[in-house]
C-alpha cells in the first residue's frame, strides 16, 4: 500500500495581507484549519505542519488535531526552507508527500485523495499536480525519488523548480472546480472568498 504523507507549509509572514493570513477565520476557523482539517479526512499516513513566523498563534488555530508538528527556524530564508524541514521529518516508509498551502481553505479532502491516488511509485510519472480549464494548481505530490532534490532547493519557490526540470514527470489531475487555484494572499482575495479582510 502507498504510504502518502500531507505536508502543510505554514510558516510564512503573510505579507501582503498585512496580517498572518493563516489564522484569519473563515467560516468559523482559521484558514488553516481548513487546510489541516481536508488533510486529516483525506487519510494520509501522516499530517505535518510546518511552522514559522508566529507558531504559537498556528499552534493555537489547530487546537487538538493530530498533525505532527516541525518548527522552521530557519523561515526568514524562504519557502523551500520549510519545504526542507518537512522533508527532514518524513518517516522512511513514506512514499510520497503532498505539498499543501496553508492559504488554500478550499481544497477538499476528496480533491487531496484524488492528486494522492493518481500516484503509483512504479509509474514514469512521479509527480502529480491539480489542474482546471489548463492551468495547473496546488497542492502537488512529489514522489519519494525527488525527496533529496527538495532538501537541496534554495529561495522562497518551494518546490517550483522541480516542475519546471521534471515536466516530462508529472501527472496532471483533473479537478471539477477551481479551489486547487486559489489561494489567499491579499485582502481582496480574502473579501473575495467572504472572509473580513484585516
């Protein structure tokens, strides 16, 4: 059986909010809990959150639930610094890991199973990435033989770079809406999805 971990990067600075955007509430949660809370229904072997700028008010958005928690001391340097230390915290039994954006509160379970299940570890494709109408989303499973190239990666891109040198490698998932493109940076973006922008 594929063992498929969920990673949440949720230590950035949320700047263009004004405001750290992942504990901002929605519908009565914090938008990550949104995220946390499609992840734990998903039925991933395991649920990491990585935090950073303000742990202690994400700690507290996500109350109870059982994710594992890693702290990126090093969050001033970017977004593929997290990346590092979710990787770093992987169990050697897992064999994929589904990258996932704290800011993306409209992402289903079902959505997160279906990018999970499009992935075999003995298939050319070792990739899989959302996509609607054409356009590619989040989150993105990586498969186990790029987890060294993720430790290796530099800047605030994430993974990025591994899509673009890996496009023959990746399996594109059709989703039935656009959640997988919509992630919240800015007030009118919150506004947008009736959140009360800060």
């Amino acid at each position: 059986m594929t063992r498929v971990a969920a990673l949440l990067l949720a230590a950035g600075h949320s700047r263009r909010m004004g405001s750290n955007k992942l504990v901002l509430e929605l519908d009565g949660k914090a938008l990550i809990a949104h995220v946390a809370d499609a992840a734990l229904a998903a039925g991933f072997a395991e649920v990491i959150v990585v935090t950073g700028h303000q742990a202690d008010a994400v700690h507290r958005a996500l109350a109870d639930r059982p994710v594992t928690w890693v702290h990126n001391a090093h969050h001033e340097q970017g977004m593929a610094s997290t990346v590092k230390a979710g990787v770093e915290a992987l169990a050697p039994t897992v064999d994929a890991l589904l990258v996932c954006l704290g800011d993306m509160p409209r992402v289903s379970a079902r959505q997160m199973q279906e990018i999970a299940q499009a992935y075999a570890p003995s298939s050319e494709y070792s990739i899989c990435a959302p996509v609607f109408n054409g356009n590619r989303g989040n989150p993105v499973l990586f498969g186990r033989r790029h987890f060294a190239e993720m430790l290796a990666v530099e800047g605030d891109q994430g993974a990025r770079s591994l899509l673009v040198k890996h496009a023959d490698r990746i399996r594109l998932v059709p989703m039935d809406d656009d959640a997988i493109l919509a992630d919240i940076d800015t007030p009118d973006a919150f506004r947008r999805i009736g959140g009360t922008a800060p």
